[in-house]
C-alpha cells in the first residue's frame, strides 16, 4: 500500500509541475531551458526503482539531450522495489546512482558527453562527483542538496560549476 500511496505523491508532484509549466505558458511564459531539462530530470526519476530516493539525470549538450538516467538496480538483477534494499553503513547500495547510469548509457551507446553539462534532481553524491569529473562535464544543475559538501570544494578546485535549480 505504501508503494502505491509513494507513486501517487510522485504523480501529483509531477502533476503540479506540469500545471505551473502550462500557467507560464498561459501568461506568454515559457519555461527556460535550465528547468526544462530539470523538468524532464524529475519525469526520468520516477523510472527509479529504489524507493529511499528518486533520482534522475539528464546530460546534456546545446539544448539538446544525450542521455538519461536513474538510480537503479545493476542490469538484470532484481531491484529494491521487489527484493529489499541491501543496505551498507546506512545507505543502499543495490542501486547504480542515476548520475552514473546516464554517464554508463552514453558510454553504451557511443555518445561523446565531454563539455556537457549534467541536470539531477539532487546534488551527486562524491562517487558520481568523481565520474562526472571524469567524463568531462562541466555544469552539474541540480535541484536537492545530497550529503556531500567535498563535491563543492573539488568542483571550485576543477572549475566544475554547481549550480542550484529552484
């Protein structure tokens, strides 16, 4: 029951989302870029399948999208929704983070993402940091703040921009 109870809150969320975009749109007001690739980051978060925390990653290059993804369970292995969570020191670590699995989805597929920029609904967390970093992006936008305050420090280090969306 409570599964269901979660679905529709995330429903009504992106419902209310959804509503304010078509009142911006009403008025003559479009919804800039920044948050419509947020937006979309927010839809790509109910894909997930953890239920202690939706997240969704779209990486980005000039407006257009080159990949997206969720936080999940490894390819072909059941997921937290079905099995449990597999829990280490607090935090379940059955899932890929949403941020990796559209660094991973690019990679698969042959898309180039060096000096993108990457839109997650929550600060990444130092591993995804470190693989963002990596991959070469160079804005990360993101709309929650995630634990990790070292992502900041090293971001300013490395002239990666973190960027809060409201």
């Amino acid at each position: 029951m409570s599964d269901d109870l979660e679905l529709e809150r995330r429903l009504e969320e992106e419902n209310r989302r959804a509503e304010e975009a078509g009142r911006r749109l009403a008025q003559g007001k479009r919804v800039d870029w920044h948050h419509y690739f947020m937006n979309i980051a927010h839809v790509v978060a109910t894909r997930a399948t953890c239920d202690r925390k939706h997240v969704g990653a779209v990486i980005v290059r000039d407006k257009n999208i080159l990949s997206t993804g969720y936080n999940g369970s490894i390819r072909g292995l059941p997921h937290c929704d079905d099995v449990g969570h597999d829990m280490v020191a607090g935090h379940c670590v059955r899932t890929v983070h949403a941020e990796a699995n559209a660094i991973i989805q690019a990679a698969r597929h042959g898309v180039r993402i060096e000096g993108a920029d990457i839109y997650t609904t929550a600060s990444p967390c130092w591993e995804c940091f470190k693989l963002i970093a990596n991959a070469g992006i160079k804005r990360i936008f993101y709309g929650e703040f995630y634990r990790e305050e070292k992502v900041f420090q090293v971001a300013r280090e490395l002239g990666i921009e973190l960027i809060k969306i409201e």
